[in-house]
C-alpha cells in the first residue's frame, strides 16, 4: 500500500467512518463541504433525534506517528467550530444542537481500515 | 463511568485526606486533572497512563477526567500516581470499587508500573488512621513506616499489578499480618547508629565536658568559642551519644518529619537522636523550611528532638540565623505563604562554634592574633545579639596541650554520662509533670525564676552577680535555669551556691565581665 496517494486515503478513511455512521442509524447530510475556511470532512445527522454531527476523520497507515486523532488539537478544533458555524449559516435551519466528533481510522498494510469514533470530542 | 479512591496530600507534616474522584467520559482521549493539583501531581498525569499499560492493564481510550476534592486545598507531592491510576481503573470498571473505599492510596508510580519509595508515608498513615479508615496501600518501600501506627492495615505493594491483584483479591501482601512484637519496635537505643562517636574519644576537655553534660541534662543550648583545631566540631558530634533515649512519641515526630523530607531510605522507626549540622552558606529557608510548591521542612526541624550544630556562626547568613528566635522559643517553625502558614516541629539543642576572632588565635597562649582589633570587636558583634540570648551555656574551648593530647587516660563514656543525663531528666519532668515542658531549657525565665528553690545564700550570690557585674534579666534567668540543671544533676531539691557560682562560670561571651567568679 505504499503507493497509495493522500488522497485516495483520506477517501478511504471517509468511507469508514461514514459505513459506521450508517450502521449506528445517522444519515449523510454532506460531504467534504468546503468554503473559504476550509472543509468538513462530514456531516451526518441522527434519524430520530434532532441534532447534527459534524467529523472530522483523520485517517493515517500506522501509529509510528502516534493515533490520527491525536493530530486534531485544540487550533484544528476552533476551525472546525468555525466552520460548523459557516456551514449553518449557509443554509437551512437543520437542526436544533450539534455535536462535533473525531473518526480515527488507522489502515494496516493489507488496507482493512479500523475505525475509533470519539463521540462529543470538544 | 465514576470511581473513588482516597488519597492523602500532606502539608507540612500533617496529612490531609482527598476525594480522588475519576470520571470516563466523552470527548477525545485526554487526562485532566482539577482541584487545585500542585505542579508535582499535574507532573503525573505523563506518568499514570504508561504505568497502567506496562501494569497490563487498560487505560480508557476516552475522556478522563480526576478531580481532588476539596478543591481548596492545593495537593502537592507525587504521592497521587497511585490514587489517579486506581480511580481511573475502578471507573473503567477494571477493579472493584467497593474494596477501595476502605483504604488510601498513596505513591509514585514508574513508567514500567513499579510503585517507588515516597516521601510522607508515615503522615499518609497517620491521616488514614485518623478518618478511620481501614488501611492504606503504599509502596513496599514505603510499608515499614506505615506499620508504624497502630490498628492499621497496610498493604505494601512493589507494582500496580500487585495493588489490582490485592483489589481483585488474586493478590496478597507477603506480610499483611506482621506480629505484634514488629509493629510496637521500641527506638533503638541514642547512639546506635552512632556507634563510632563516643565521649570517651574526647581528650581532656574537663569544662567542655562538663558543659555537653549540662545542655545534656537541662536541654540548653551551648555555645563554644575557641581556635581551630580545639575539637569543638569533635565535642558537639557527640552531645546526641548522652542525650536521653528517645520516647516512643518521639522517634515518631523524628520519624514523620524524616519521613516527609525523603530522608528515611526505606527504615522503619528512627531510634537514633538526628545531628544536624549544616553548612554556613544555608539560606533562610533551607534553614527553617521552605521551597517552592511543596513546603520542605528545614534543617531546624531535621534537628528535632536532636541537635543542630551550627559550626562557624558567625558566618551563617543574618536573616537566617535570626530566624532561630521562633524555634528556639517555641520549638516550632511557621512557614507563612500566600497559600497558607505551615507549621513544623522543631524543638532541638542548639550546639554553635565560634572561632574567639577572624584568624582564630585571639586569647591563645601560643599563638598571637593577627587581627587589627576593630576587625576582632566587629566579628564578636555578629555573636551578639538574640541568639545569644537565647544560649544558656557559653564557654570558651581552648586548644590542648600536648600533655594532654598525647595522653592515654581515656575520658568517661557516654553511656556513663548518659546515666546521669537520664536520672537529671526524670527529676525534671516529674517536677514539671503538668506543664507543657519537659526540661529546664525550655522553661520560660518567669516561671523559672518563680518556681525555683533556692538557698539563702545562693539567692544572695545571684543578687551579687546583678549588682557587681551588671548581669541583665535575661543573663538572670538563665543563670537561674542552669542552676536548677546543676541541681538535678546533684540530685539536689535546691539550687545551692556552688550552682549558681558554676552557672555564672557558663556565661564567658558578649558580657565579659561575668566571667569572674562571684566572690
């Protein structure tokens, strides 16, 4: 796997955190939705309850560097919370409360993906 | 997720028990710690999670976060590896929580889950005792000072492996149920670990002698002027090998403040009387007790129940040595902070040694002094002052003569005097039964002078001396003390003239003319 591009990693890493969503019963609301601050990996929200969950995934092939959510610190954090706020003022009202999680999938050397989603991460 | 464990912070010699609370919670893996942790508790928030891994065991992939209760109290000291681990593990549900309510926990931890020897642990005991709870788990360095008090049960443990086997009952102490002989270890007798500092190694020297047996027998602090080379350091090192055994209440305050300076290396009960002598470049809180974050007990409290030896006084740092008054007055130190006034003990026989001038010769026979005399006035000067006030005994120790230093004659060994310093010291203390002081130094000059019996013309050599030589209240008061010491050591009810002449003999600086015999 060690052609495998950045990229197609961070796709990779995406797709699993996103399966685990569906699997837990959340719905897709957007996908790498970018503006001028940046990008949000994902935005999903709960069919039942009425909030929204925006993650950020980090995904990386090892933990020689440490785990990938180590990688979301605290500047990483207050973008992300910039963000969620242009994205909601962006468009409808969707939702009355948001939480903000970190999916740290790490890929082994065979490309099977394990996913660790922190729920309610800062 | 919530676990509670016990610990104990320790503030000045007093332990103080804490709430270790742990919660596992949401958010992205982290350990906080609030409720006013000291810098070295929050120094082991890096430590807890490699220790529980190495231990085997699993640290929560989640939020954690420990919280020390009551928050207003800032706990310092590593001691709370130990607590923040097993609150983590009991809110992960990976020890039961029910069989740590019963006990504190204190020690630090290593990476590799190994619990080291700590500071403090004997105060960690005492504070358990004290909330009655059932015992404590410490370090196995650590558990033979634990054992130290009574009706508790202490489990000594080399790995946090060991303390979740114990908690688990899969783990037993090797020696949880010590016999009773161990646990009630009488102090080993004064000059035990001392074994090669005697008094008879002392050669000539009949006064200074006679004076060691004085501050011995009374608790007076001493004074000893003379040249380099006359074995005033040699005199004072075994002023401890004649004072009386320690009581059992006594090795404990000695063993506790030892305990919390990091000096005790694993022993049990100190039986030994502590010499301190530290060097004259000390600061002020070295001294007296101070530092930064944790407040460390001073060599003056190091010297509790013993003696502090404080060799070339005069070159000991002003603020320092003034600090002595409250010590020396009211056998203990108050270390004030923004945080907090911390209080130790610290009631021990001041032994200090002077050189008579700055090159050291002044008064000698062979010798002559070197020193322009302003230089020499300006050097007694700093002797003069509060703390000399506060010594009982002052005498001037010349160099031998080579009669006597080539002399064979051993001198009298301190278990001999030893003898006599114990027979002194009950005559004391059952006259002073009900009073909160044990012996004729520590007496206040006004109840001294009240209480004592004196003889008609032991009174009127008193009353002479005031007149003839100028001798000051205080002067008063301390010829008064240091004659009653004489007395006890006669076995006398009544201080007679030849004590108070001896008394007046034992006050040769700052007023020199006290020095002549009253007539």
């Amino acid at each position: 796997m060690g052609d495998l591009a950045r990229t197609d990693l961070g796709r990779i890493g995406e797709d699993t955190a996103l399966a685990r969503y569906l699997d837990l019963g959340y719905r897709l609301v957007a996908r790498n939705w970018r503006c001028r601050l940046g990008e949000l990996d994902l935005v999903v929200s709960h069919r039942e309850r009425n909030f929204l969950v925006f993650c950020e995934v980090k995904c990386r092939r090892g933990r020689a560097f440490g785990e990938p959510f180590e990688a979301v610190h605290h500047a990483k954090q207050r973008k992300l919370r910039d963000l969620a706020q242009a994205f909601l003022q962006a468009g409808p009202p969707l939702a009355d409360s948001v939480r903000f999680d970190v999916a740290s999938v790490t890929v082994d050397g065979s490309g099977r993906a394990r996913v660790d989603v922190f729920e309610d991460a800062f | 997720m919530y676990g509670r464990v016990y610990g104990v912070a320790v503030i000045g010699v007093e332990g103080h028990l804490i709430r270790v609370e742990a919660h596992v919670g949401r958010g992205l893996p982290a350990l906080a710690v609030a409720g006013l942790p000291g810098t070295g508790v929050l120094d082991g928030r890096e430590r807890v999670r490699p220790a529980v891994e190495s231990a085997g065991l699993e640290w929560p992939l989640r939020r954690v976060v420990v919280n020390l209760s009551p928050a207003n109290v800032r706990k310092e000291g590593p001691g709370f590896d130990l607590p923040i681990a097993m609150g983590v593990l009991a809110a992960s549900a990976q020890v039961p929580a029910a069989r740590l309510a019963g006990f504190a926990l204190a020690g630090e931890l290593s990476l590799k889950g190994e619990l080291v020897s700590t500071p403090g642990i004997l105060a960690v005991a005492m504070a358990a005792a004290r909330a009655g709870l059932e015992g404590v788990i410490v370090p196995a360095a650590n558990a033979a000072e634990a054992r130290l008090v009574e009706g508790l049960s202490v489990i000594g443990a080399a790995t946090l492996t060991e303390v979740a086997g114990f908690l688990r009952r899969t783990w037993r102490p090797p020696d949880e149920h010590p016999e009773q002989g161990e646990r009630r270890e009488a102090p080993s007798p004064p000059g035990a670990g001392l074994a090669s500092v005697d008094l008879a190694d002392v050669r000539g020297q009949g006064l200074a002698r006679r004076a060691l047996e004085i501050a011995a027998a009374g608790g007076h602090n001493l004074l000893m002027v003379g040249p380099p080379g006359a074995g005033k350091t040699m005199l004072a090192r075994r002023l401890p090998t004649i004072l009386p055994a320690m009581t059992r209440q006594e090795a404990l305050e000695v063993t506790r403040l030892h305990s919390v300076a990091g000096l005790l290396g694993g022993g049990g009960l100190v039986g030994v009387r502590p010499f301190r002598s530290p060097h004259h470049s000390i600061s002020q809180a070295g001294l007296l007790g101070g530092g930064t974050g944790f407040v460390r007990p001073g060599e003056v409290s190091l010297a509790h129940n013993g003696v502090l030896f404080l060799d070339e006084v005069t070159e000991f740092r002003r603020d320092a040595v003034e600090g002595l008054r409250q010590p020396l007055e009211d056998g203990r130190v108050i270390v004030v902070r923004a945080s907090g006034a911390v209080e130790f003990p610290a009631r021990f026989v001041l032994v200090a040694a002077s050189n008579p001038c700055p090159c050291g010769f002044e008064g000698d026979p062979r010798r002559s002094c070197r020193c322009p005399p302003h230089r020499a006035e300006q050097y007694r000067q700093r002797l003069s002052g509060p703390l000399l006030d506060r010594i009982d005994l002052q005498l001037s120790v010349p160099r031998l003569t080579r009669g006597e230093l080539t002399g064979t004659e051993p001198g009298e060994p301190s278990t001999v005097v030893r003898e006599r310093v114990e027979e002194a010291r009950a005559r004391q203390r059952a006259r002073l039964s009900g009073t909160p002081w044990a012996c004729n130094g520590q007496l206040p000059g006004t109840f001294a002078r009240r209480h004592t019996r004196s003889a008609p013309d032991a009174e009127a050599a008193l009353a002479d001396a005031v007149e003839g030589f100028s001798l000051s209240g205080r002067g008063f008061d301390r010829t008064v003390k240091v004659g009653l010491t004489l007395a006890d050591l006669e076995g006398s009810d009544r201080v007679e003239v030849r004590h108070v002449r001896e008394a007046l003999a034992f006050r040769a600086m700052g007023q020199q003319q006290e020095v002549a015999p009253v007539g």
